[in-house]
C-alpha cells in the first residue's frame, strides 16, 4: 500500500462521513477507485454515507465490490449500506451473496409480514444528507429524471430518518444557502412492524398523503401513500368478509341439505 493509500485508509477509519462527502466530489471512476484500496469494511462505511444516485451508479459498475462489502463488513455498516439502496435492487443483491446466514439476517431486515407497513413500502424518488449543501440538493431536484420527485426524505450522517425535505420551500427561496437541515418539514415516519390495521387510523394521515417507513433503528426502508395503505386495508376487509360469509355458508350446509334430503327420503320410505 502507498503512502497515500494509507492517508486514505486513515482518513476514512477515523471520519467516513467527512471522507464521503470529499469523495462524492469526484467522478464516478474516481470513486470506485479509491473504494477499492480500502478495506471492504471501511469502504461500506465511506460508500453508505455517498448520495444514493452515486451509490447506485457504483452497484451498476462494480456489483462483486457492492458484494464483498456487504459480505465482509459488520452487519451495522451492511445494513446502513443496504438502506440506501432501492429495495427491488437490494433484494437481488443479498439473494446473490454466498453467506447464508448473513443472508437470512439480511432479508429479515428485508421483509416484513403482509399484514404489515413494511410489507407496501416502495422506493423513495430521492433522499439527502442533511449536512449536503443546499445548492446541491437543488440543482439534483431540477435534474431529477421524474416529473414529480415528491416526496424526498433528509437522513443524517448515521442513515437515520430526519424528516421531509421542504421542495417548495428549495424552489422558490429567493437565494438558496445553507445546507439542507435548513430545508426539512417534520414528518414522524412509520414503523415497518406496525399493523396496517393500526396505521390506517394514525393521525398523521391527516396531514400528509405520503410519509416515510423506518426500522427499529430509523433507517429508511422507503414510504409508503396513503391511497396504498387504505387500499390494502380495504383488500384485508373484503377477504375477512368473503372468509365469513363463507364460513357462515358452510356452518348452515348441513342444516340446508337436511332440509332438502330429508322430504325427499320420507317420499322415497312411503312410497
């Protein structure tokens, strides 16, 4: 290793997130490259602090790196690597690693029961630091390939959920500054283990038509609207429904056929 691998080794150990945001300056070749003479223990540490567009292009590029670092790295870092990732995508790439017990730990972080929010979670269009600059943050909004980024969630350095960025505020500031904790409309998240049956009835719903999904330790699993929310309570009700009415249908079979066989086997007696 060179004298200036291990500045970089150094640097990155003692302040990933402060290292990240230098790397995240350079281009994507770049990026992979200094990731790659780093531990893959460090380098998931430096990679889950990277703006997810980054993130993503790096996994499109380099998938057995995005591997070893998930493999080799502690499952914390792993998994604050993985909730920055699309959920479809990081699905595929934890059934792709060879360690199944790391594997299995990886998709109950993953999966949730039906029954529950974090089973109708979908992505989230755009998610941002909270210490990124706010110009920056501006400039991806009017790149964003979508029509309509909304909505998009600030994390803090540690993955954590912070709350919504404030887009109308970010686009009609007369002089945008700052960073974009000075941009973020308070949101309380959902648990991915709460009931659907418990969610419909949040308060919260009451004020935002989209809000974001946590784990136990409020990393971002993704959101979930409330058009999808009651529409899967609505699906819960009419199944429970149909499973009664069914239920009440077979419990009276044996009296309704008793009515209809019975005459009909007195006929046949006395005839």
């Amino acid at each position: 290793m060179t004298d200036t691998d291990a500045l970089h080794a150094d640097f990155a150990r003692s302040d990933p997130a402060a290292f990240a945001r230098i790397l995240s300056r350079g281009d994507i070749d770049e990026i992979d490259a200094v990731l790659m003479h780093l531990s893959p223990a460090i380098a998931a540490s430096v990679a889950s602090r990277l703006p997810v567009p980054l993130i993503e292009s790096l996994l499109d590029r380099n998938e057995e790196a995005m591997n070893a670092w998930l493999s080799d790295a502690p499952i914390d870092t792993a998994i604050a690597l993985l909730s920055q990732i699309p959920r479809e995508i990081s699905l595929a790439v934890v059934n792709s690693l060879s360690d199944r017990v790391r594997r299995r730990r990886f998709l109950q972080y993953l999966q949730y029961p039906s029954h529950s929010v974090g089973a109708l979670v979908t992505d989230v269009p755009l998610r941002f630091r909270s210490d990124m600059a706010a110009e920056a943050a501006l400039d991806e909004l009017r790149n964003f390939g979508g029509e309509d980024p909304d909505p998009a969630v600030v994390i803090r350095a540690d993955a954590s959920y912070l709350g919504l960025l404030d887009i109308w505020k970010l686009l009609t500031s007369a002089s945008v500054t700052g960073s974009v904790s000075d941009y973020v409309l308070v949101a309380p998240p959902l648990h991915a283990e709460t009931p659907v049956a418990s969610a419909v009835s949040d308060p919260k719903w009451h004020s935002f038509n989209w809000l974001p999904v946590v784990d136990h330790e409020r990393r971002i699993l993704g959101g979930v609207s409330r058009a999808r929310l009651f529409g899967a309570m609505e699906r819960r009700v009419s199944e429970d429904a149909r499973g009664s009415l069914l239920m009440q249908l077979l419990s009276e079979i044996p009296y309704v056929a008793g009515q209809l066989v019975s005459p009909a086997w007195v006929r046949k007696k006395s005839s």
